[in-house]
C-alpha cells in the first residue's frame, strides 16, 4: 500500500475523491479492497470446510464467557 515505487504513484492532492485528496483516498482504497478480499476468502474457506476453527453459536442460556470443564 505504501510501497514507495506505488505510493509515490499515488501521492497527489489532485484530483478531490468525495472530498478527500487523492493519496488518501488511495489509502481507504486499498484498505477496503483488503478488508473485502479477506471477507470472501473467509466466506470461501467456511464453505469449503477448510477452517482451522469451530465456530458455535453462543446461547443465551449460558453467558458466563468461560469454558465448562
């Protein structure tokens, strides 16, 4: 995202996106693409069945936020 050689591409004031300078909204830019692209890589690998984790619904039952042993 700041790699010099991209970011000095992407270094100007000029021109105005949504009212913030080039550079910055550069920045949210790449944020929001990365933010994204892990959304559906996520959505992917839960499909797949790919994930290291189990995911339980919490019920509201049993709110202590400790395991039962």
């Amino acid at each position: 995202m700041t790699f010099p050689g991209v970011f000095d591409w992407a270094n100007k004031i000029e021109p105005w996106i949504l009212g913030l300078p080039f550079a910055i909204f550069y920045l949210f830019l790449c944020i929001a693409l990365l933010g994204t692209g892990l959304c559906i890589q996520f959505f992917i690998e839960s499909k797949l069945g790919e994930l290291d984790i189990e995911v339980t619904p919490i019920d509201s039952r049993n709110m202590t936020g400790g395991e039962k042993r």
